[in-house]
C-alpha cells in the first residue's frame, strides 16, 4: 500500500543561498516520490504580503529556471523530472533562436504556440521568458551545461514532445533541426534523435487513444493493444511506486524480445504515471470475453515472436493474467486457440 504525506515547513537561509524546486526535489526523492513541490520565498503570514507575492509566482519561476542553469556545473537528462526537462527544452529552444525572437513577430508568435501547446507550458511563463532580455552569451553558456550523451537525451525528448501533438510541422521541424545545430550535433545525430522522439511519439500518442476510452481495450488498434500490455506489465512490476533494476531489465527484454519495442523507446512506457490502476480498470470495465481476448493477443504476440519467454517473464505474465481475474487455466487455453490459428 503506498502512503501520501504531506510536508509545510519554514527554512530560514541564509541570504547568498539559492533553493529552488530542482534542489528541494534532489534532497527530498530519497524519502519517496515526490508528486509535487513548491517554494514560496519572502514568506509571510500577511495575506496580502502572499497575494502580492503569488502575482509575481510566474516571473519568480523563470528566474528558478535561469538560476539552476547558471548553478548547474553540468545538466544531467537523468536527474531531471519530466517537468524539468520541459523548462530546460524551452530555454534550450529559446536561446538558439534569440535573433529571430528579436527581429520576426511571426516567429515569435509561432514560438509561443509552439512551448504552450507542445510541451503545454503555462503560457504566463512562456511570456515572461520571451520578454526577457535576449542575451547573447546565453547560447554559449547553455552549450557548456551539457555532455553530448545528455544533449542527444534532450533533443530526442524535444522531439518526442513536438512529435506527440499533432503533426509534423514545418515551423517546428526547422526550429528543432537549426537549435541542434547550434548546439554542435552533427546530421546523423540529428535524424537519430528524431526516428527516436518520433517512436516515442508513437506511444504517447496510443497511450491518449487508451486514457481517452472511446473504444473497447480489446478493439484498439494492434499497436495500441501492445503499448496497453505493455503498461499493465510495468504496472505489475511497480513495487510501492518504484521497479528494482532485475524487473526493469525483465520489462526490457519483454517489449524488446515479444513486442517489437526498443530500450530507447520504452522510457515513454516507463515513466508514465496514472493516477488511478490502469490494470484494475480494464479489469472492472471489460467483460470476460474481452479480458480473455487481450489474453490471447498477448499469447499471439508470444508465439509469433523468434525469441522464447523464460520462467522470470512467465511469471511476471501469471501476475498479470491473475489481476484480470483470468485463471492460469484459462490463460493456457487461450494459448492453445492462438496456436491453433497460427499452426492450422
């Protein structure tokens, strides 16, 4: 059973000292996962002191951003949340782009669509960062912030982003193509990112077909089908919110070996975070039919695949095959119809 707790205090620091939310995020994970984070400086128990303060909140977290960057000796894509790497995309974005910010309305406002519905940024923040003094040497010293392995990271994130909501647009595409260029990745590297943050986009775009319920679990598109296993699966694995290095390399092998679906792919399957089991709701909502149905894709997936699953990944599958109250007896017959309709 997971337990949420909820932490208020007040920290009196001293003047020269910086906190921000990335900071208060790194010392606080090793307690649980954090879900959210706020800071409020100039703290006051005044209510209008707060009020004035909160009107301000937009400008106070652009300038968190900036002060992480500048803080930061080297940004690592792996300790970032999710969240982060939307902010530092957008700043990345931004600063290789500071001559047509400054000299074309148009791009601006292209610009502008682009942070707040793509990354879906506030557009408060987007407004404050565009207005923001452009300086020139903010290319050069973001430029220095990362290692090529974290840059790749970031743009095939960026990528994924854009290529998630949509489609493909000119704009876009020649926005992201110039600002990796200006941060020294090469042609190759380029399209590598690309190919990737658009099989990622793949996914996220079949996990809104699944959160959106429009059409029965067990009528989804194939593809679709597969990125709902393979959430279920990773589900399954999740102990108190987390999954141990053994079944995350088991996960690994499942989606490479079984569903076609790459290691540098899957973090979007990974690091999804429902609110609610997406396992539990399929099992309440569909029928027994369908269950049994989503059973016999995963078989077909199984048996049609060159690799065989071994008794760690079967195991994992039992789990979840039990959770959608399918019995092992009835898992095995629906292994038997699939064989059948392969080997006729």
């Amino acid at each position: 059973m997971v337990k949420k707790i909820k932490i208020e205090a007040i920290i009196e620091i001293k003047d020269e000292s910086h906190i921000d939310n990335a900071l208060l995020r790194r010392t606080l994970t090793p307690i649980g996962e954090i879900e959210s984070c706020n800071i409020i400086s100039q703290f006051s128990e005044n209510f209008n002191d707060r009020k004035e303060e909160n009107i301000s909140s937009v400008d106070k977290s652009v300038s968190e951003v900036e002060h992480f960057i500048n803080d930061a000796n080297k940004i690592y894509f792996g300790t970032l949340s999710i969240e982060e790497r939307k902010y530092v995309a957008a700043s990345i974005l931004k600063s290789s782009s500071i001559t047509s910010l400054k000299d074309n309305a148009n791009f601006k406002d292209n610009f502008f669509q682009t942070l707040t519905k793509k990354f879906e940024i506030d557009s408060e923040y987007v407004n404050t960062l565009l207005d923001q003094e452009k300086d020139p040497d903010v290319l050069e010293t973001l430029k220095s912030k990362f290692l090529e392995g974290d840059l790749i990271q970031m743009f095939t994130f960026i990528w994924e982003k854009i290529l998630s909501v949509g489609e493909e647009d000119d704009f876009e595409i020649d926005l992201i193509e110039n600002s990796a260029e200006k941060f020294g990745l090469e042609k190759q590297s380029i399209n590598d990112t690309k190919k990737i943050g658009n099989e990622r986009a793949k996914i996220i775009k079949a996990i809104s077909a699944i959160e959106a319920g429009k059409v029965a679990y067990n009528k989804l598109k194939a593809f679709e089908k597969t990125v709902l296993l393979s959430l279920m699966l990773t589900e399954c694995s999740r102990i108190d919110g987390k999954i141990s290095s053994d079944d995350l390399a088991l996960l690994k092998n499942i989606f490479s070996d079984q569903f076609n679906i790459s290691s540098n792919v899957m973090t979007a399957i990974i690091e999804k975070k429902f609110n609610y089991s997406i396992t539990k709701k399929v099992e309440q909502v569909e029928v027994y039919r369908e269950k049994y149905e989503l059973v016999e894709f995963l078989w077909e997936k199984i048996l049609s695949s060159e690799s065989e699953i071994n008794d760690n990944e079967m195991t994992l599958i039992r789990k979840w095959v039990r959770r959608l109250d399918i019995s092992d007896v009835e898992s095995e017959g629906a292994r038997k119809d699939v064989e059948a309709n392969l080997n006729p």
